[in-house]
C-alpha cells in the first residue's frame, strides 16, 4: 500500500502573524493562484487543447494505459452483496485470463460492501474505494462522516473518496470546510489517500471550481475529483482543465503532487482521451501514472477493453 501521503496542509496553518481573523488564512491561499477565470476563455482553451493533441494519443499504448487508470465504479441504489461480489469475480477472472493485459487501478462502492471486496478481490495490487462523508450531498452531521470514513478504512478500504460540502463553499463558510476535511483526512490516516469530490457541475463556474479545488488541496486532500456522477453536468473538459491548472501552480509553488480522478459521465474511449490530452498537456509526464491519474467509471473498462482487442467484450 502507499504511504508516501503526507499531510501537506498543516504546513500551511501557521503562516501567519498572530491575531489577524482567520480568514486571513484562505485569502493567503487563493492570493497564491490565478483566479481571474473567464468561463468562455477556460471553454476555449480546453477545446483548443484537445483538438490539437487528442488525435497523437489515440494508440494502443495510450488504451492500454487508460484501462489500468479506471476506478470500475458502482455506486447504484440496488447495489448488494451479491452484485458486488460478481463484479468482484468478474475482475478476479479478467485479471487471471489476460496477464498480458493491464487490470483497472481500484474498484469503488458504497462504505458497507468495502468488506466484501476487501475479502473476495484477489488482485494484489487494485485499490479499493469508497464514498465516505454522506455521499453525494455532504449533507449529514459531521461527527458522521469521520465515524464512517473511520469503519471504512477498518474494513479494509485503501482509499476514500468525500465530497466537499458544496453549500458551505457557496456561503463562504471556510472554516467548515477545512475542518471537515482535515477531521476526515486524520480518519483516513497517514497511508490512506483521501479524494475530494468538488461537484464541478454544482459550482457552475472556473472560478468556482478552482477556488474549491485550491481549499480541498489546502485542508488535506491528496487528489481532487471532479463529481459524483450523482447530478449533471458530470465531468466536463472546462472543469478538469482548471483542476489542472489549479493542480500545476500548486505543485510549482510547493514541490507536492496532486493527484486528479475524473469521473461523472466519462462512458466512451473518446471521452477518456480527451481527459488524458488535457492531464499530459497540463501536467505533463509526471501525472501519466495510475498513481496520479484516475478515472472513475463503470462502462468504460469495456468500451476501452473492446477497442484495444478490437471486439465487443463485456469483461466487466
């Protein structure tokens, strides 16, 4: 398991004289960062972005790569034991009959079924995932979402994905946020990663998305995530972009990765290499790993697996 986690926001709690009113603490941070964000410019870019560089990614090293990026995702209102133990098998079996073929980099599901893929997943080295914190809204108590994040990791979860509280953000309330985060962060403990879900689709603007995504990083969050799939739009080219972006200055400002996990929507290969582009593009190099890279799904292992075999499979 990787424990290079480290807490990289308590760094910044104390860099600041004594007595200013706290706030001072997140107007330091965004001084940090460009937030003069138009929404059409971030639209342009993005699509500029893509239209220039997707067509050299399209290869069979590029899918492949894909593939064993993809968190395969089921976070259904009829999910239960019995379905999430097949699709457990079903990635036992795939794993087992095609070792030359990269596996998928976790498999995520609600906090009760971390148990029975921590007991069935036979893949050494796939993460296991879930949705802490009352997911999708963020919207029960507190003492909650440490308590189940807590009973998550003690099942076996690797690690835990959380949704920033949205409304908080929108009333400016800071300090809510940053002390749930960091409550839910020490939860996860030192080698369980946390991901911050911003629910892009909900903050509606750049500046929005960047702002959040700049108090997630600052309160403990090791990646950040774009949705819950829960409500639409779901992942868009303008939001990760600025994720990006966001991701980029802050590594340049302080020497520490981010990493970043797409997900809402993300169903066709097409989709996936326009993310890719924009992660390469952005980030560069160092963020094409499954370690950094993420994608959250739950039919685009097959579309990819078809592609790269060259017919229909439904393997998963």
């Amino acid at each position: 398991m990787n424990t290079e986690y480290h807490n990289h926001h308590h760094d910044h709690e104390h860099d600041h004289s004594h007595g200013e009113p706290l706030k001072s603490r997140y107007e330091q941070a965004f001084s940090k960062f460009n937030l003069h964000l138009h929404d059409e410019i971030v639209q342009e870019e993005a699509k500029t972005l893509i239209a220039k560089h997707i067509d050299e990614n399209r290869t069979t090293e590029v899918l492949r790569f894909l593939l064993s990026t993809i968190e395969l995702t089921s976070l259904k209102v009829t999910d239960n034991e019995d379905s999430i133990l097949r699709m457990v098998e079903r990635v036992n079996s795939f794993v087992n009959d095609n070792p030359a073929l990269p596996h998928p980099a976790g498999i995520c599901v609600y906090p009760r079924f971390v148990n029975i893929v921590s007991n069935s997943l036979e893949v050494e080295d796939m993460e296991i995932s879930t949705v802490c914190g009352g997911f999708p809204s963020s919207q029960t108590f507190p003492e909650l979402k440490t308590v189940e994040t807590a009973l998550a990791v003690k099942d076996g979860a690797t690690e835990i994905d959380a949704v920033l509280p949205v409304g908080f953000y929108l009333a400016e309330d800071y300090d809510t946020i940053y002390n749930e985060i960091d409550e839910i962060k020490l939860a996860c403990g030192q080698s369980v990663p946390l991901k911050i879900i911003l629910e892009t689709g909900a903050l509606q603007t750049a500046a929005n998305v960047k702002k959040a995504a700049i108090l997630a990083i600052y309160s403990g969050a090791d990646y950040i995530k774009t949705s819950t799939g829960k409500i639409e739009p779901g992942a868009t080219p303008a939001a990760v972009y600025t994720m990006c972006q966001t991701i980029r200055e802050y590594y340049e400002q302080t020497g520490t990765a981010i990493g970043i996990k797409v997900a809402g929507g993300v169903r066709t290969t097409e989709d996936a290499l326009k993310y890719y582009t924009l992660i390469k593009e952005v980030l560069g190099e160092e963020w094409l790993n499954n370690r950094l890279f993420r994608i959250g799904a739950s039919g685009l292992a097959n579309n990819i697996l078809s592609e790269i075999i060259g017919k229909n499979i439904e393997a998963f």
